[in-house]
C-alpha cells in the first residue's frame, strides 16, 4: 500500500468578495497552504493549521481543503472536497483550523458500523468526511441508515449500502 501525504490549503476572502472559481467548487486557487506534506497513514491523522485574517478589523471569509501529494496519491486525486466553516472571524482574532478524516481500513471485517474497521476506532457521524482508500482487504457494506458530512470512495475502492438503506450525506 502506498503513504498518502497531504496538507492543508485554505482561501480567504474579504466580506462581500465570492471566492474563486467557476463553479466554486472546482477551483484550485488558494491563499495559502501549510510548509510541508504530512504523513497521514494507514489509519488517518489530524491537519492544523492557524490562517490568518486578510484585516484584521474586518470580516474573513474562509474556505479550506486537503491537498494530496501528487508523488504519493494512489488514486491520482489531487484535492479533497472544501470545507466551509459554520462561522467566518471577526475582529482580531485567528482560529485554528482542523480536519480529520475517517479513513476505512477494513481490517475486521465489511460493516461500516463496525468501529474496529476505522482508523479512528469510532464509525463516522453526520459531522464526519469519510474516505474509503483501494487496496483495502475488505470494503465496507452499510448495514443501518446512517449520515454522514463527506464521503469520497477512491478509484479502486467501493462502497455497498444493503437493500433498503440509505446512506445520507448532509455536507457542509
């Protein structure tokens, strides 16, 4: 299995300015982005990051994603979906910015609500972006309705809801 490397990527926009891209959600420009690739393991790992406001007097807009490392990505893919916070800074103050991914490991056995088959022990919630990695022994079979934020199933990979379940993905 390959190590997937990434960072994070973050745009900031001032009040009343759209971010970039047509559509939105395509774009690849970014403000800013974290020094280096990090490790993120078999089993997933958390990305922080501290941006800071375009002026500090007035309202920040941001936005913020998951850059794979070209070199390492197994399937290729290059970006992770945006993430929009719920809130935007005011004032003088910075956030912190934090992402965590559920990654499936398969590593038990097909069902999702298995927490032993994820890297973080816990099944994903409607708050959680789940990825599903190839080269997995096992893919994941969704047994209960279930919700969650994200879900990106890589080239490769695969993903089963059983008859009559839905898996319900809320977004941001």
């Amino acid at each position: 299995m390959g190590k997937q490397k990434g960072k994070l990527v973050w745009e900031t926009k001032r009040e009343g300015i759209p971010f970039s891209g047509t559509p939105i959600t395509n774009s690849t420009a970014s403000t800013a982005q974290a020094a280096s690739y990090s490790d993120l393991g078999l089993t997933g790992t958390e990305l922080k990051q501290q941006p800071s406001k375009l002026f500090p007097t007035k309202s920040t807009y941001l936005r913020a994603r998951v850059k794979y490392n070209p070199a390492t990505a197994v399937t290729g893919q290059v970006y992770g979906p945006w993430r929009y916070p719920e809130y935007f800074l005011r004032g003088t103050r910075n956030f912190n910015l934090s992402f965590i991914t559920y990654v499936w490991t398969g590593l038990v056995n097909t069902a999702w609500e298995n927490p032993g088959n994820w890297s973080s022990l816990v099944v994903p919630n409607s708050s959680s972006d789940v990825l599903i990695p190839p080269l997995r022994p096992r893919y994941p079979v969704i047994n209960a309705s279930t919700s969650i934020k994200s879900l990106t199933v890589s080239q490769g990979a695969s993903t089963t809801a059983a008859a009559g379940i839905a898996l319900n993905i809320v977004g941001n």
